[in-house]
C-alpha cells in the first residue's frame, strides 16, 4: 500500500508522467494505491483557483478507472490527532495527508522535500 500526495495524482492525470522518477513509477505499479481524503479537497481547491482544469470528481473516478486509485476512509479524529504531532509544517493539507498515511505506516510517495524531510516513510527517488 501506498499514499499518493496531490501533485501526483494531478501528474498522473495529466499524463505528465515524466515528472516521476523510475522509482516512482515502480511504486505505483506495484502497490496498493490510495490518498486521504485531504488530497480530494486539495484538488478541488486547486480547481476552484484555475490552477487545474479539471474538478476531483473527475481526476479521481479517472484515476481509479485507469490505476485503480482509492480514497482512504480513516477515522477523521485519528488523522486530525496525529497531524497534531506533525509541527514541521504549517500546511494544514501536508499536516493531513501525511498523518493519514502515517497512521497504516504506509509509505507516501511525494517530491514535496519538508515532507521528505520530516515523515521517515515519504518517498521520490
């Protein structure tokens, strides 16, 4: 199992798939793939700023047509208490979506280097 960060499945959409690295590409084909909750109201937000074209409904029933893509359902209070350790950002989505993997100890596969940085299973290279 693995967690995805919103750039990815954005990249992933769009068929901009040479923005992953090899190893990325491996992961995805080769785990479970899933993103929080947090990544679908990213990608709405996203959308409703102009900054993509296209709405999450669409990005995420495409995504999991074509790569089987699911939406974790965690306990909310869980993932909101776990954010609450994470103080190395001020992102409340990374705060989010981070915690959210953390609490299966799943990898999270990201180019975002706090998170990098900061959560011992995000993964690029």
């Amino acid at each position: 199992m693995i967690y995805l960060d919103t750039h990815v499945v954005v990249w992933l959409y769009q068929g901009d798939v040479k923005r992953l690295s090899q190893h990325a590409r491996e992961l995805i084909e080769d785990n479970d793939i899933y993103i929080s909750p947090m990544v679908m109201l990213e990608i709405e937000y996203l959308f409703e700023i102009k900054r993509i074209k296209s709405d999450a409904k669409t990005i995420l029933a495409t995504l999991n047509g074509s790569i089987g893509l699911e939406i974790s359902q965690p306990d909310f209070f869980k993932v909101s208490e776990t954010a609450l350790q994470m103080k190395w950002t001020r992102d409340s989505f990374d705060r989010l979506i981070t915690a959210t993997a953390s609490l299966t100890q799943s990898k999270l596969l990201t180019k975002d280097n706090n998170i990098l940085q900061n959560y011992p299973l995000a993964v690029w290279d």
